[in-house]
C-alpha cells in the first residue's frame, strides 16, 4: 500500500508534526509506503518529494511572522481559499506515484481545501484526520470574548465576521470563513473524527465518520463514489 501525507510542514513545529513523522515510521514498519506532500520551506527535512511541494504563500510560514506587502497578501488569500498551484502539484505527485489514498493532517491556511478536489479529480480516497477545531471555528477555539461558542459550528459566521474573531481583523476572518465554506462544498470526504455527523457543518451525506485510522486504511480498497 502506498499512501500521500499532505501537511504544510514538513518539519517538527509542533504536536501534527511530530504525529505526521511518528505515523510515518510505524506506517513504513507496517510495510506501507509514505510519499509527503506539503509546502516548500527551508525548514523542512529532505525529501525527494520536494520538487513536487507547494510554492509558500509569503516571504513567512507563521501569518504572525508575515511582512505586510501586496504580494504577500495575494499570497495569503490563494494559499486560504483556494491553492490552484497545490491542487495541480498534488495532481502530478499522485499520476506520479500512483497511491491507495491521500492522508490529509493540515491543509488550512496553506494547501487549502483544493487538495481534496485533487484527489478526488485523480479518483483517490481521501482521509481527513481532525485532530484540533479548525474545521468548525474560524478561531479554532470555540471561545468568543473567553466565552465559550459554538456559534459557528452549524456554518453559519456571521458572528465570527461581527466580532472579528481571527486575530481582530475582518478581512482574516472573512477569509478563514471561506476556506472553511470551501472545505465544507468540496466532494466526498473520510474524516477521522469524533464527532457525529449531526454536529458537523459539512454535507452528513458526503461524510463517513471513522474513529481509527486502520479503517480508513482498510476502506482504501473500496470503490471512491
């Protein structure tokens, strides 16, 4: 079995990496192959992938680090709504490499949701692993004001837009509001996730719920419809 890992890292920065690299060893001793995919950056470990990574969306991989400029914020906006250059790369590494399934960690704010309709284009079954609240709180915290909310989790942002809830700016939650809005319209997905399907904001028919990785391996032989 040979599976893509798609995070815009490709270097320990936190937990996901240090899952994502944990999760390649264990899936290597298991005799499954594990190609990388994700951003370009000169952190990242050597790979001879790399040539097929997405180009970075600023001069800084952390939104906090970014120098404001034009380009830099043409960049964000792409990265966010919608990667066409992530989305074309992913397509050429997959007829590349020909694998079973694509295994998604983080694509927010980077890769963008376009990666799911890669695969998808080139016919591969997508595993989405939700491991934080990134796809139902623009904020990723379910707090307003320290309060807790949920007031976004149906997809309806208008409040988050109200009170500018991603770093106090109305253009960065306008923004996070349509990745996820593109997350949430893109084609079928396997989420490995906790949640039920009545408490996601996305399409319940367009979702499987599977709470251990082993059973989306094992549903990568089935037909992707």
């Amino acid at each position: 079995m040979r599976i893509i890992i798609a995070n815009y890292r490709y270097f320990i920065a936190g937990g996901p990496e240090k899952y994502m690299f944990k999760f390649m060893d264990a899936a290597e001793k298991m005799g499954i192959e594990v190609i990388p995919f994700s951003v370009n950056n000169p952190q990242n470990e050597e790979t001879p992938y790399s040539k097929y990574f997405a180009k970075p969306r600023s001069n800084q991989i952390m939104y906090a680090d970014t120098k404001k400029s034009i380009s830099n914020l043409i960049g964000m906006v792409r990265a966010t709504v919608w990667n066409y250059d992530a989305e074309k790369r992913l397509r050429h590494l997959i007829r590349d490499t020909k694998p079973d399934a694509v295994y998604i960690l983080h694509e927010v704010n980077h890769l963008s949701p376009s990666i799911i309709r890669a695969a998808r284009k080139e016919k591969v079954r997508v595993v989405h692993r939700i491991s934080d609240f990134f796809m139902f709180c623009p904020k990723y915290d379910f707090l307003c004001e320290n309060e807790i909310c949920e007031a976004c989790l149906h997809g309806d942002y208008r409040k988050a837009i109200e009170h500018r809830c991603v770093k106090g700016s109305k253009a960065g939650t306008l923004l996070r509001v349509n990745d996820r809005r593109a997350s949430a319209l893109d084609e079928k997905m396997l989420l490995q996730v906790d949640y039920t399907n009545a408490r996601l904001a996305i399409q319940k028919e367009k979702v499987h719920s599977l709470k251990y990785l082993n059973e989306a391996i094992q549903s990568c032989g089935d037909s992707v419809g």
